[in-house]
C-alpha cells in the first residue's frame, strides 16, 4: 500500500513539472466563494524570506517561503507563516525548475493568500494556482489594490445563492473600483461568517 501511494505521489510531481503555460490558461476559474472553502488558511502579509533547497525526502527542489501575517481571515495562524512549495519559486532567481502555474514569491512583496492545507509532505499551493496568491500593488494614487495573476477574473462568477446575498452590497460598492487588500479580506470574512 505504501509504494502505491508512494507511486502517486510520484505521478502527480511529475505531471506538476511538466505541466506549460498553454495548461495554465486551461485552468478552471475558481470563484472567491470557492477559494475561500477550499482554503486551510487566508490571510494577508508581507513575504520576508524565500529559501530554495532540496527536500530530502522528496529528492526535488522546493521553495520555502515566510509571510509575516499582517490579518488572517482563516485558519490558526499565531505568528509567521512557513510554506514549502515545490519548484523553484523565487521570482528573483533565474527560471530553473520551476511548477509552472504555481505563483513566485517575492522578498518585500505584499500579498493576500488562500493556501490548501499542507500534504503529508509539508506541500501546499494556493488555492487556484495563480488565482489564490493576490499581490498586492499601488494604484497612481498610491492606493494599495490586490490582483490574482488572472486579475480577479473569475471571483464573483457562479456563486451560490447565499454567497450572493452576503457579498452583493459589498459588491456594488466596488463596481468600476479596484479591490484593496482589505476589501478583499472583508468579503472572505462574510462568506467565513
């Protein structure tokens, strides 16, 4: 039983590796109503360390990256936070062996993210992709605004009935504007709620 899983876990890392951009545009769109439910932990922060190794159990390069939370929306976070993600996700270092459509990380970047619970390997992912790690930037007026790599496309499209009737006031609101990273975490926390 265990080399099966063993074996899986294999078939699935390989897949990650070979998976192209042309894939990525194939990606299901995933709603914010959807990323929140999926997500172990949202929260928003400050990236402050993006370590490359290789995993000694896995025999692969993975990217360790440390937030310092600034507000979480979900999940028992106390302090920073520590993903491992495999590839070399540092968007500072040369393309190497990088999972393509997962996001890079940047030192100093500000983001929000909707992080999958970690593997038994200590792995995770943004919920999405790209359509879970918001980065957030400033607008000419200096005004911070938050946007997935598919810039927000797909987050208030098939949402259910109720995630409606939470999030439309807000929703409005936001109409023709762009979505500062605490409006954001402001709609998390209505459909959390």
């Amino acid at each position: 039983m265990k080399s099966l899983s063993h074996r899986a876990w294999l078939f699935v890392t390989l897949l990650l590796l070979h998976y192209t951009p042309s894939q990525a545009s194939r990606v299901q769109g995933v709603s914010l109503e959807e990323m929140t439910q999926r997500a172990d932990r949202i929260f928003s922060g400050r990236c402050v360390s993006v370590r490359m190794a290789t995993d000694p159990d896995l025999g692969q390069m993975v990217t360790y990256v440390t937030f310092a939370p600034s507000r979480v929306e979900k999940g028992n976070i106390r302090g920073s936070v520590t993903i491992k993600v495999l590839g070399e996700q540092d968007a500072d270092a040369p393309r190497g062996r990088v999972t393509q459509g997962l996001p890079r990380f940047r030192k100093g970047e500000e983001v929000v993210l909707f992080l999958y619970g970690d593997s038994r390997q200590g792995l995770t992912s943004p919920v999405g992709f790209g359509q879970g790690k918001f980065t957030v930037l400033k607008d000419k007026a200096g005004h911070p605004l938050a946007f997935n790599e598919v810039g927000n496309e797909n987050l208030f499209h098939g949402l259910s009935g109720n995630a409606q009737k939470k999030l439309n006031p807000a929703i409005e609101k936001l109409q023709g504007k762009g979505l500062s990273p605490n409006s954001l975490l402001d709609l998390v926390h209505s459909l959390v709620n």
